[in-house]
C-alpha cells in the first residue's frame, strides 16, 4: 500500500503537472525534445534552496549539482563528470556556485560536532577556515563567523572551479564560459553577488584578492 508521505508527492505532482500543461499546453512536449540550459547551479543540498525556485525559473533553465555546503573538490567525481557534461556537451555560458548563510554544513565545520561519515566531506570547508583562520577570529558573533565563511567558501569554491581540468580547457578553446559566486539568504530569500565573475584564467589570478577585500570584516 503506498505510504500517505508518497501519495502527497504524487498527488501534488499531478496538480503541477496540470497547472504547467494548462499555462502553457506544449511546455513538455517542447522540453522532452532537448535540454539548453544556459546555467550550471552548484548548490547546496539544503531543502531550503531549491535552484530553480530561487531564481523564479522552470525547468529545462539550469543544470543542477547540488551537496552538502556547496563544494567542488577536484577528487568529486560525481561533481566534476557534472561540470564537464555541463561544459562540453551542453555548453553552458555561466556556471554559478550558490551557497547560502546559515549553512548547516558550514555551521558543523566551524562547531566540529561528531558526526561520523560526514566529517571528512566538511574537512574541505575546515580547510577554508584555515585558510582564512585570522579574517574568521576576527568576528565574535558565532552567528556572524558563520555567515562569513559561507562567503569564504563560495570564493574558494569558485576557484577551485577555475582550477578544473574542464574550465581551464574550454577557456583554451576559447569558449564563453563565466563562473560566478553567489549566496542566498535564508531570512529574506534573495540572492547576493559575491562579484566574482570569472570569464577567464587572468580574471580568475585577479578577482580572488579583489573579491576578498570586499567582504566585511566584522
Ligand atoms: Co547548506
């Protein structure tokens, strides 16, 4: 017998389903055909940024990577064989790393509660913080210290992406590729721009200082 929990997704999917066809009667026809997304959203995997809903866009507009606080690391295979389709087969112009303040994963890589498994993937944003170990202890307010380094490891995140065999190559060849950091906010639901906007290898050596300088510091 289905479970109630599993009737509620399809009976709310049947009613989307019908609101979409009668707004727009060809809509999945036309998207079963093909995908041209113009963006890669690599987000975090928290219930409370959906990407496609925060930018007020339907389906067939991003291509989505989504884990816990947002991070690409260059042995993610998962992450990377996602970026790579997005750039070489799909040929997105813009990939944006989207984190959000109050980011549960980053909360945990600052408070190092235990948590088994988890904590190695976290390692990657502890890695962050000590990067910018001096910047963070300047903050007192917890809540705050957390907030800034969900900012840290949106810039770190994004160049990292810089880094990847992918980017660096479609740039080679000259391809309009744009990577972009942005961060949502829980509280208001708006999405700020972190102002990295890296459309090649001398944007990316430049911003990085640039961008920092820019965040607050308390
Ligand atoms: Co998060």
């Amino acid at each position: 017998m289905p479970h109630p929990h599993i009737d509620e997704l399809l009976e709310k999917n049947r009613v989307w389903s019908a609101e979409t066809k009668s707004r727009d009667p060809d809509f999945f026809a036309r998207l079963s055909k093909q995908q041209t997304p113009k963006y890669l959203w690599i987000g975090c995997a928290d219930s409370r940024v959906p990407a496609s809903q925060v930018v007020g866009m339907d389906p067939g507009h991003l291509f989505v990577h989504r884990n816990i606080a947002n991070v690409v690391v260059h042995s993610d295979v998962n992450c990377l064989s996602v970026i790579q389709y997005a750039v070489e087969v799909l040929k997105v112009e813009h990939v944006v790393v989207c984190g959000h303040y109050g980011c549960g994963g980053v909360k945990a890589a600052l408070d190092k509660p235990e948590l088994g498994l988890i904590e190695h993937w976290l390692r990657h944003i502890e890695d962050v913080a000590h990067r910018h170990a001096d910047r963070l202890n300047n903050v007192n307010e917890p809540e705050t210290r957390c907030d800034r380094l969900c900012e840290l490891n949106v810039i770190e995140q994004v160049m990292n992406l810089a880094r990847t065999t992918t980017v660096r190559t479609a740039w080679q060849r000259g391809q309009t590729l744009v990577l972009h950091g942005l961060i949502y906010g829980l509280k208001d639901g708006l999405l700020r721009d972190l102002g990295l906007d890296l459309a090649g290898p001398d944007d990316a050596a430049q911003s990085y200082d640039r961008v920092l300088k820019r965040l607050p510091t308390d």
